[in-house]
C-alpha cells in the first residue's frame, strides 16, 4: 500500500463517530459504538505517529496498541448479544456468523501484539490494522 492509500485509509476511519452517536437509545448499543471510537482513538495515535504529526513515543505507541488488544477482546463480549437501534450501523450478518466476527477481532488483537521500536516499523502495522477495520466494516456495517 502507498503512503496516499495509507492516508486514505486513515481518513476513511475519521469522521464517522461524532455523528453517528447522537440519538442512540440502547445503552448497549451506545456501549459497542463506544468502544469503536476507542478503538480510533487508539489507531489515531499510530495513524499520527505514522505521519510524522506526533514525534516517536515508544510508551505512547505501546499504550495504543494495548488499548487496541483490549477494546478488540472486549467488542468480542459488546457485541455477543444482537441487540438493536436505529442509529445503529450493526448489519444482521453479525449474528448470522458471529465466528467469523469474533474471528476478525481476535486476529486484530493479536496485531495490536507487535511493538515495533521504530518509526519504519509503524508503516506496516498501521495497514494491517486499517486494514481490519476496513474490511469488517465493508462485510457488516452499514
Ligand atoms: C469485527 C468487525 C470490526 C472490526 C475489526 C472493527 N470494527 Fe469498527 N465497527 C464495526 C461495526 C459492526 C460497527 C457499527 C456499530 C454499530 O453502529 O452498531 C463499527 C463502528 C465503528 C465506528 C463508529 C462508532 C460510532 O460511534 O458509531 C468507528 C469509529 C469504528 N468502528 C472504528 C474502528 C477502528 C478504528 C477499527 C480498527 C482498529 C475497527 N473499527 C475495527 C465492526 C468492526
């Protein structure tokens, strides 16, 4: 991948969260969009590192990348029960196979285990990562 499709990607992933939350009744489904957005949060930091908009912070890059470990394993749980409202994004195809749902965020957070030293390793991870976001949410969001 390029640095332009990179920062496309990157782009693609901004944006939607703001809007997206406004409105929405079902706590639990307030709760899963939640830990989305911490999932951004997280993926910004590298996304920025990437860039060269935030100096190399080893500490910062290993807390975002345990956050992204974390949030993974938890949307495992968010997400279980299919529950629905009508700012939701959730396609029924999650439930229809939720092992492979679940199998999409266990391997992203066994990406978020690496813990590249360098910024020339951060490249690589950023893809992979905005890579899985991507095509979960080209299968099974709206
Ligand atoms: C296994 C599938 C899957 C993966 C992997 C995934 N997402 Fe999502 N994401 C979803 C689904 C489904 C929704 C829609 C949730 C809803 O509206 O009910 C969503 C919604 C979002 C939202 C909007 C939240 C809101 O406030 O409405 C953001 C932001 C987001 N994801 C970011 C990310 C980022 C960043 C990554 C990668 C680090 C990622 N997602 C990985 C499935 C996934």
């Amino acid at each position: 991948m390029t640095v332009q499709q990179t920062a496309f990607l990157i782009l693609l992933l901004t944006g939607t969260a703001a809007l997206a939350h406004q409105g929405v009744k079902n706590a639990a489904v307030l709760a899963r969009m939640d830990g989305m957005k911490a999932m951004k949060e997280h993926l910004d930091v590298i996304g920025e590192t990437t860039k060269g908009k935030r100096p190399f912070d080893q500490n910062a890059i290993s807390r975002a990348l345990k956050g992204l470990d974390h949030e993974s394993h938890r949307a495992i749980d968010l997400f279980r029960a299919p529950e629905q409202d009508p700012k939701s994004e959730s396609l029924p195809a999650i439930w229809q196979d939720y092992g492979d749902f679940t199998n999409r965020l266990q391997k992203q957070a066994d990406l978020a285990r690496a813990r590249p030293t360098s910024p020339a390793g951060l490249r690589p991870l950023l893809v992979d990562l905005g890579t899985s976001c991507k095509s979960c949410h080209d299968q099974y969001r709206k």
